[in-house]
C-alpha cells in the first residue's frame, strides 16, 4: 500500500518518481510515451508519480501544457497509485492557478517548489504557501532545493508552515541530513517528510523519512523501491545493498543539470524519443559512455538508441 494515515493525516510513502515529461521532436508532449513511462512504472513497483516537477521540464512547459500533462497523467495512472503534481511558480497567483488545475485533474497531491528567482524572505515563504493551501483544498508538499532556486526555506519556516491546514509534508533536496531530526522536532510525527536527494535518499529514510522524490527511478524503478522498502522498514544492511546496485546513477544522471541525462538515458532504453526543450540541451557526447557504464552496471538493458 502507498498512502497510509497517521492519526488522520494523509501519507504517501516510497519511491515517488518525478516522472519526465516525455516529447515529440516537434516540441509536442508525447502521450504515447507518457502512457509507456506509467505502464513501466506500474510493472515496476514505483510507489507513485510526480508530474510535471523539475525533471518534468515544468519551466519549459507553458500552462495550459502542465495542466494538460497533469491530466493526462492521473488519467493514465486511473487510481493504481498516487499521483502528486508539481504546481510550484515563482508568482503566488500563478502556484494557486495550477494548483487548482491538479486538484481538478484529480491529483492526489500537489508538490510546491519554493519561489525561485525573486528570493524571497522567510516572512515572504511562509505567506506565500500558506495563501496556497488556504485557497486550494489539496494536500500540499513544500518543495526546497535551494541550489535551484536560491532561496532556502529554513526548518524553522517549515514548523510554521507545518501548521497550516492542507499542508502536509516537505522534500528536501538539500542533502543536509541533519535537518530531518529538525524537522521532525518542529513538525510533529503527522508531517511526511520526502528526501529529493537519491545520493543520501538511503540515509534520510533510516533517520525517519517516509519517501523519496526520486530522478534514479525514472531508470531503476524497482531498484528504487526495494531501497526504499527496506529502509523506511529499518532495515539498514538490506537498504544498503539494495542501494550498492544502483548508486552510481544518483551520481551520473546529474553529470549535467537534470533531467538532460536522464532524458538520454530513457531514449537508450527505447522508452521516450530524444526531444528535450531549450535551453536544455541533448546529453554532450563526452558523458554517455559513462552514464552508460552506470546503466549497464545497474543491471539495467540499454538498446543502443543513440551513440
């Protein structure tokens, strides 16, 4: 089961992918392959879906496209698992705007990046997610990854936020493990707490986390959610060798900025065509030997789309 309560509140655990938004050369989002990426997921064991976030090219994609792939999504997915929607802008109004579009869709939840750009104060953070979660009712996930975004929502910030009705969880993508003690300290047990960073995704889910949002179970679906089972069920050795598989994809899909490698990485697995949106850019030809050394050695099946 991938949606559990505690004391009422609504979780969902596991390995959460953050699908990419699969396209035609012309530029148009490819359904067909939108509908083979959830078919892939499905017989893999992925726990549930996030559409339409960073790695769905949601900077790229205008708005009536995001609501669109959202749609089309939690139709594809009809029910089977969750489905969570990216509906995180840098303008207050446009986050509320999509985030009702994902609430119509059906989503299960929506995921919340942090404003990016306009670096806005803690004050500004806290004000902006909660005018969200009190004009959409949807359960909400804050999003932080500063490296993107050049603002950090700070624990702190989190508690308060973690008070506000509709608001129900955060991913992390700092990477800094201390903070999932913080934020549990400040949030309470009811508050689900998703790391956004697979290289210490492991760790964070033995300190307490319930999930991951993950860019490496876009390729190693089922190698992520045994990782994740057994370390969100404590067990670390098992974890561990799960996670020894697949490791050095957490670390070669970001050989440059995501998702171009793992884009690249799905065309050599016939899954999705080429077609990536500038200013992203195709895979440079110096890294895909590489990153296809660390497919082959995670036992995944490439078959040569590209040289």
């Amino acid at each position: 089961m991938h949606v559990f309560s505690v004391e009422g509140s609504l979780m969902i655990e596991g390995s959460l992918v953050a699908l990419v938004t699969p396209m035609q050369e012309n530029g148009a989002v490819d359904e067909d392959a939108l509908a083979r990426l959830i078919d892939f997921h499905l017989e893999n064991e992925t726990d549930g879906i996030v559409s339409v976030g960073t790695t769905g090219e949601s900077a790229t994609l205008d708005f009536p496209e995001h609501c669109a792939v959202i749609r089309k999504t939690v139709e594809l997915v009809k029910g089977r698992i969750p489905v969570i929607a990216g509906t995180g802008a840098n303008s207050t109004t446009e986050a509320i705007a999509l985030t009702e579009c994902a609430k119509e869709a059906g989503a299960d939840a929506a995921l919340l990046v942090t404003p990016y750009y306009n670096k806005p104060t803690q004050e500004g953070l806290y004000l902006h997610h909660k005018a969200i979660a009190q004009a959409v009712d949807i359960p909400q996930i804050l999003y932080n990854v500063p490296g993107r975004t050049a603002c950090d929502l700070l624990p702190e910030t989190v508690g308060r936020l973690a008070e506000v009705e509709g608001i129900v969880g955060l991913k992390d993508a700092t990477g800094d493990l201390a903070r999932v003690a913080r934020h549990r300290e400040l949030c309470g047990d009811e508050f689900a707490l998703y790391s956004g960073d697979d290289a210490s995704a492991r760790e964070f889910l033995l300190r307490g986390g319930q999930g991951v949002i993950t860019v490496t179970g876009n390729v190693a679906p089922r190698g992520m959610h045994l990782m994740t089972q057994a370390a969100c069920s404590g067990n670390a050795e098992l974890a561990a060798e799960f996670d020894s598989v697949i490791e050095g994809l957490h670390r070669d899909l970001f050989l440059e900025s995501n998702p171009i490698p793992v884009k690249w990485a799905l065309y050599e697995m016939q899954l999705i065509g080429p077609a990536i949106r500038l200013p992203l850019t195709p895979l440079a030809p110096q890294y895909r030997a590489h990153l296809r050394t660390s497919l082959e050695s995670a036992g995944i099946v490439l078959q040569g789309a590209s040289s």
